[in-house]
C-alpha cells in the first residue's frame, strides 16, 4: 500500500460519506439526480381471506428487489476507491483532463513486492541464495515506475506557469499526506517493540521520523564489534522512501526538461543512464573506491557500500531513466485528443493510442519477463561477481521493457 502511494502520487482513500442515503431503484442515466422523483411502482397480491385489502405482506416492492445487489455495488466501489484513488478519476480516459491511469502497472509493482519480499525471507536457505540475489534487484524497478508514473502524470497536464503552478513543498506535502501515516505508525511500533537502543540508534531517530534517514550513509561501529547504519535502523526496508522524497524535489524540473526532448534525446538519455550503471560496480565491487581513497579504517568501505545501495546517489540515474522512460511513452503511446496528432506543448488533454507505438514496447511485458527468466536461468554465475551493476541499474533494459509495455497494455 506505501509503495503503490508512493508512485502513484495517491490523494488519499475515497470517503464513504460519498455513498448515497438511499439508492435508485434501477441504473440512473447520466445527469439524472441520485434520489428517483417518480413515484415507485408496487406489486400488489390479495391473500386469500383478506377480503380485498392487501395487508403488509402482500406489498412488494420493486426498489427492494435491487436494493441488496446495488448496495453491494456501492460498497464494492467505495472500497476500490479506497484501495486506488486514482482510478475512478481515470477510468474515463483522461475526460476531465488528467492523464489516464494505467491500472497495468499495478501487477509489475507487485511482482516485484513479491521477489523482494521473497528475497529478505528466504536469500539464506541452502540452495535458494544463489538464485534470490536476482530478486533483490527488483528494487531499483520502485525509482524507476516512480519517476515514470510522476513524470507521465505531470505531463500529460497543460503546461502551468507562475502562481497557477503549485509549489514544490506543497507538492511535496500533498505526497507524504499518504505515505507518511503509515510509515510513522510502523516506526513507533519498531521504537515501543525493540528494546535496547544505543546512543547512535536514539541520535538517528530524529532522521527516521523526518524521512531523511537515507540522504547520508551515516555508519558507526558498535561495541560488540558491528556496524550499524542509519538507513537500515528501525523499519529498515523504508529506506527507499526516504530516497524518494530526494528524488521528488527534483521531478517537476526534470518533467519540464524532458517535457521539449524528442525521442532520440530521451532513447540516448536512458543508454546513459545504463551504462552509469558499471560505476558502481567498478568502484563497489572488491572496494576498489575505498582503495584508491587510501582508506585504512575497516568502516570507510561499509560507508561506500551503505552510499551505493541504501542512498540517492546509488539510484538518480534510474529515477532520471524513468523520467526520460515516460517521455517516450508519451511520444509513441499518446495522442491529442482534441486534434488525434502528436502531443505537442499545446495539448491541453492526452489519450492512449498503444496502435501507435513500435512492436517492441506494445508486447514489451512479456519481452522483459523473458529476459529476466534468461538471465535467471543462465547467468546466475554472474550475479555475485556484479552484484553492484544488476543492483543499481543494470536491469534498466529489463525493467523497462516491462514497465513501458505493462504501461500500453499488452
């Protein structure tokens, strides 16, 4: 649910003060007030021996005979409301100007909850961890749709200019209104639950309610001899939110950049951002940074490691890929629905038009699975010895192959 939140920019969940007091006898047209205004229809029967005046239990209502199923309707529409806020503003296509929601992308995002998960439960059973190091990978896939499904959402609206744009803090409010209750609810739960903090787990507690626990690889040792890092104290796995709201101050910007960059800029954009990819595996792996660094102290290579996986800057090139990942898409996957031409700076309203769009994208989901089903099967020697470059991006081919594809449709 905090993932889904935090890329799909929710507004939080559909009040069920919405739901009607009374509901209509049938399906009402469009326009039609909630409350029916004719008068209902009653089916009368005469029992036998009544002497001609139908009693209480001889009148049926037709109302009643729907009542039961439309009010199921109704709570089974709140509760999609409330379980995907965006969906019932865009199931319409856009029609009141927003882009329309592309409800696909909701299986990647799963699938890959589900291997990351898999991948914390299960990497140190014998026989299991050779093959759970690639789902670990699945993580950078999260900075990927974020910066896709934001940036997709920004531009497929108008282009605003001064005091009708929202500012950034609020725009950055707007987004932990629905991510941040949940977080702070598990992190009191991890404060009350676990005993026996240190001095540095109580300094780093200010961080961690602040959402800022993963902007600085901060690391000590401890007095049995570890090392403990900032961004994997309390709820260790909500690191990647707080690298997130990193990368939110700077999404509007980067929308509006590539919002003028053809598909040839944003194509060479997204091979550049792959191939910073090798980067980290040239200075994480056998800590080759920390040796060119001089550094003696056995801390300094954790930090390096702590900076690479759990920090912004082990992650800005995929997030700008996704970014520059959403431009394409609107480029070859969208139209202009008052003229049915390409977007343009002009376009006040987008529709889907996958038709459109090159034969490698339109079946990209099941391409990038099978990819990652390759990789699995056949380069699982490779995993360990470039842990750092399948990790931090090298997936990106796969991933948006995936993500592109699931976000046309087929």
């Amino acid at each position: 649910r905090i993932a889904a939140a935090a890329d799909d920019g929710m507004s939080g969940p559909a009040p069920l003060a919405d739901i009607p007091e009374e509901l209509p006898a049938r399906k009402l047209e469009e326009g039609d007030s909630r409350r029916p205004t004719a008068t209902p229809h009653y089916n009368v029967t005469q029992s036998e021996g009544s002497g001609g005046t139908p009693s209480n239990d001889d009148v049926t209502d037709d109302i009643g005979k729907e009542a039961v199923p439309s009010r199921c309707r109704v709570w089974a529409d709140a509760f999609s409301k409330w379980m995907y806020p965006l969906s019932a503003g865009a199931r319409a296509g856009g029609a009141q100007g927003g882009a329309p929601r592309l409800e696909a992308l909701d299986a990647p995002r799963w699938i890959a909850s589900i291997q990351i998960v898999c991948y914390h439960m299960y990497h140190k059973e014998a026989g299991y961890e050779r093959y759970s190091t690639w789902m670990a990978c699945w993580t950078q896939l999260f900075f990927l749709l974020s910066g896709f499904v934001l940036s997709y959402a920004e531009l497929a609206k108008p282009q605003k200019k001064g005091n009708a744009k929202a500012s950034i803090w609020r725009y950055i409010r707007r987004r932990l209104t629905v991510i941040y209750p949940a977080f702070f609810l598990s992190l009191l739960l991890k404060v009350t639950y676990a005993p026996g903090k240190s001095a540095f787990d109580w300094a780093m507690l200010p961080l961690h309610a602040l959402l800022m626990q993963s902007w600085l690889p901060i690391c000590t040792t401890t007095e049995s001899g570890g090392i403990s890092c900032s961004p994997w104290l309390y709820n260790g796995e909500a690191w990647f939110l707080s690298v997130l709201v990193i990368f939110w101050l700077f999404l509007r910007p980067l929308a509006e950049f590539f919002r003028r960059r053809s598909l040839t800029f944003c194509s060479v954009t997204i091979v550049a951002c792959w191939l910073f990819s090798f980067v980290f595996q040239v200075t994480g792996r056998q800590d080759h940074l920390a040796e060119w660094l001089g550094c003696e102290d056995r801390l300094c290579p954790f930090v390096i490691m702590v900076a690479i996986r759990a920090t912004p800057i082990g992650y800005v090139h995929v997030f700008i890929a996704g970014v520059a990942a959403a431009r394409i898409f609107m480029l070859t996957a969208t139209r202009d629905a008052e003229t049915g031409d390409r977007i343009s700076l002009g376009t006040k309203r987008v529709v889907l038009a996958e038709q459109n769009s090159p034969m490698v994208l339109r079946f990209g989901c099941c391409a990038g699975y099978l990819t990652y089903a390759l990789l699995v099967l056949c380069a699982t020697p490779w995993i360990k010895t470039h842990y750092y470059f399948f990790h931090n991006g090298g997936m990106l081919p796969v991933m948006l192959l995936v993500l592109i594809g699931a976000a046309i449709g087929k």
